[in-house]
C-alpha cells in the first residue's frame, strides 16, 4: 500500500541557505539512510541506532563524498508522521539538496507528494484533520495574530471544543436508541422539554463559533481595506505614505487613477489588504467611469473603508454619492490636506457620517500615529482581538459548522412540532455527522486528497 511506502523530500525552501533538510519517513527510512551515511568516526549502523539521536558524517555516492552531515533519527510513532523517520541535516545550496534526494531515491524510497508526511500523521492518528490544516495556516501566517490563532488551533483549540460538542450530541442519541430498545428501564417521560435547553445550549456554543468565523478570517488573510474618495481627495498619496513607496501616480490632475491598485502591509501586527481606487465621480470618459464602477463595486466586499476627504475643498455631490455607497461596514475617515486652508471641517464631516475621523496630511505624513491608534483600537481593542477564543478561521470549517447547526435547528423544530422521539435521533445524527467533517472522521478520500494537495511538498 502507498501509505507504507518509505518517502522522501527537500523538506526546506529551493534556495541557497545555510542548512538544508531532506526528510525520509516510513518503515525502510533508517535503513535507506544507512546506505547512503558514511559516519565519522567508528562504523555504526543507524538502524541500531536510538531514537532522538543526532549522527555526524557524510554522504557519499560510491566513493565520492557529497556533502558532511547530521542525521537525525526519529522512531515512530514519536515523529511528526507517527512513522521512523530520518532528516540528512546538509548545506543548504540547491545542487547539494537535489544531489542528495536524488541518491535517497535511487536506494529505494519514492518522492513525496504535496503536503504527504502531513497526510501521514493525520492518516496514523496524531492530529485530527483541522490540526492538519493548522500547519499550513502557520506556514501562511501574514501575521502575529494569525500565527497565535493557528498555533492554538494546531495545539488542539478547535478540536477539544468540536469533540465537546459532539459527545453532547452522540450522547442524546444513544439514550433516545437505549430509550426505545428498553422502554421499561429508560423512561423519555418529559425528555423533548429537556433536549430541547440542550440543544439551546449547543447551538449558543455554535453561533458563538460562527460569528468569530469573518474575524477568523481576517486574523488568517488580513483586513481587506479600501480606499475610497472623490478625484484629487489624495487617495494614492496616502497609498504611497502607507507603503512608504511611490507606488501610485500622484499629480494635480483629477482622475488620475483610473483603475484599482493593490498592496499588502503591515501596522501593529495587523496584515491590510489595500486597494487604491478611482476618484468616484460622474465621468463622460470611457476609462474614469469603468475605474469608478470598480471603485463601488470593491465597497461591498471591504472589512474596512478608507474614506479619504479632501478638507481643502467643499463638500459636493461626489461626496454624497460616497456617503450614499457606505452601509454597515467599517469605515474610518481621514480629513485629508489638513496642511492647506480648511475648506471642510471635521464638524462639518461628522454632521453628515457618525463614523471616526482622523485629520491627516498624506502628503506630510500627518495624523498617522493616531490612525495607526484608532486602527488597533478598532481591530484588536474592540470588535476583534487576540484572547483565548477559539476562532473558525477555515472556510471548510464553518460551512461544515452551519450543517451541524442547521440539523439542530431542525431537532428543534420535531420537539416543537411533537414529532416521535426517533426523529430526533435522524436530525442529531446528521449534525454528528457534520461536526466530525471538521476533525476529518466522516469526510471522504477526495476531499482529503485534495486538502493535503494544497501544501508543499516536504511538508
């Protein structure tokens, strides 16, 4: 069977770098290494060799040696795959690393596919499916908090409080089963009322769930932030400021940009996705007005709105437009130009959008520190911030979350209904079954292939 096939890979980035791992897991990985591991000193087999020990020597192709090394051994199932696994700890250049796989290869183990050592441990049972995607969320952590959140969810966050939940649920099932195979000695006598609080209490503990799943998002991809404003309100300067780059076209002339432009920073931990639009305004030109429906169009799927005012200038009708377009997402406004004669004022802003406002001068760099402050205030102080909650930060996660809460639901409405107490036990199955979609016990091979084809390979 492929799964106890012996595998190998570059465990560590195709590029030159001071170190490099190749990774050999599987039952003939000891034996693999051994011939191709020359030691240092007195002969020694790493075969009979204990586990947690480190071997200093070469590797050598026939005669020729390839590089000076340490392998480290590592017994199943204490090893990141559950299986014997061995890492030939070499320099770091690409030749060297592919040199070496490529003799690992030719004595016998197969290449490793994307994410298979991973696939491995979830497959011999040493983390569950969500703790399986936790490693690469750590891997693509943009940020401090993302990493935290993956860390805690690699530890076991998640799992602990799905297997919490499902036992509650596995264990209304079985007494509904136990109550109908032995009516005499299991009564069900008021027991609707009573699953009925239960299963209040398992969907608040799901909701609660469902609601950190945009915030859980954000911690993982970062903030989608748009920069919206009518023409020459000063939008691309504070791009510019923002990334410390000129990084889009500045002038005096109106509708300069005349399409999107993103970049990707960081302030305070926090990763923001930023995308530069067009100046929103009524336009005869062909171009301008595709740029200015890309502007309104990106104002839908925003996490937060950089809603730039030019306070050298009045407000007009492109200012309304932008206050008609702003719903209930996050928005921050930065009275822009503050180092010019006012024109506009903060009162005058905030008598027609209740939202904060930070005066600025992008082109002095003005204000930062204190919209820097409002940022964190907003995203970590307030509606989102770094505690011990668990977060839903997996888009598989929480589609399988809204099933499971779906067939509570569903039980809900039996009891309300006065439905037999067997249908309860359909309804409670099925969000079982739900939930498990998470820890990886009731998915399919597919979807599993699929997961781990996402990952890199060596890992």
């Amino acid at each position: 069977m492929e799964k106890t096939e012996t595998i190998a890979a570059i465990a560590t980035a195709m590029a030159g770098s001071g170190i490099g791992i190749i990774r050999i897991s599987g039952e003939e990985a000891f034996s693999i290494a051994e011939k191709v591991f020359r030691p240092k000193k007195a002969a020694k087999k790493l075969t009979e060799q204990a586990s947690y020990t480190m071997h200093y020597g070469n590797i050598v192709d026939g005669g020729e040696v390839v590089d000076e090394v340490i392998v480290l051994l590592m017994k199943g199932p204490h090893s990141y795959t559950a299986e014997d696994t061995a890492e030939i700890q070499c320099h770091g250049g690409v030749y060297v690393m592919r040199r070496i796989l490529e003799l690992v290869l030719r004595k016998g183990a197969r290449a490793a596919k994307p994410g298979e050592f991973t696939k491995r441990a979830f497959l011999n049972g040493r983390i569950d499916l969500s703790q399986a995607e936790a490693v690469m969320d750590v891997i693509q952590a943009k940020n401090e908090y993302a990493l935290k959140s993956s860390v805690r969810q690699l530890k076991g966050s998640l799992v602990a409080l799905i297997r919490e939940i499902r036992e509650a649920v596995l264990y209304e099932i079985a007494f509904i089963e136990s109550a109908l195979d032995d009516p005499e000695h299991v009564s069900l006598e008021g027991y609707p009322e009573n699953l009925g609080e239960k299963v209040d209490n398992l969907l608040e503990k799901m909701n609660r769930l469902l609601i950190t799943s945009r915030e859980g998002r954000i911690l993982r991809e970062g903030i989608r932030t748009v920069i919206i404003g009518k023409p020459n309100a000063g939008k691309s300067s504070l791009l510019n400021a923002l990334t410390g780059e000129e990084r889009a076209i500045v002038t005096e002339i109106a509708g300069t940009t005349r399409d999107t432009l993103e970049e990707q920073i960081q302030i305070r931990g926090l990763t923001l996705h930023i995308l530069d639009t067009a100046g929103i305004r009524k336009t005869d030109d062909l171009v301008e007005s595709i740029g200015v429906d890309r502007a309104k169009e990106s104002i839908k799927d925003a996490d937060l709105l950089l809603y730039v005012v030019d306070s050298s200038t009045s407000l007009d009708e492109n200012d309304s437009e932008i206050l008609s377009l702003l719903k209930e997402q996050n928005v921050i406004v930065l009275l822009n130009k503050v180092d010019l004669p006012t024109k506009t004022t903060k009162e005058m802003v905030e008598k027609v959008l209740q939202r904060p406002l930070v005066p600025i001068s992008a082109k002095e760099e003005q204000g930062f520190q204190e919209f820097e402050d409002l940022l964190e205030e907003m995203f970590l102080s307030g509606k989102i911030s770094y505690n011990d909650e668990v977060y839903l930060t997996n888009v598989r996660h929480r589609e399988a979350m809204e099933e499971a809460r779906e067939s509570l639901n569903k039980v809900k409405e039996s009891i309300v209904s006065g439905m037999p107490e067997d249908f309860f036990t359909i309804d409670l199955m099925d969000a079982f079954e739900s939930l498990g979609k998470i820890l990886g016990e009731s998915v399919g091979e597919d979807l599993i292939n699929e997961i781990f084809s996402k990952f890199c390979v060596g890992k």
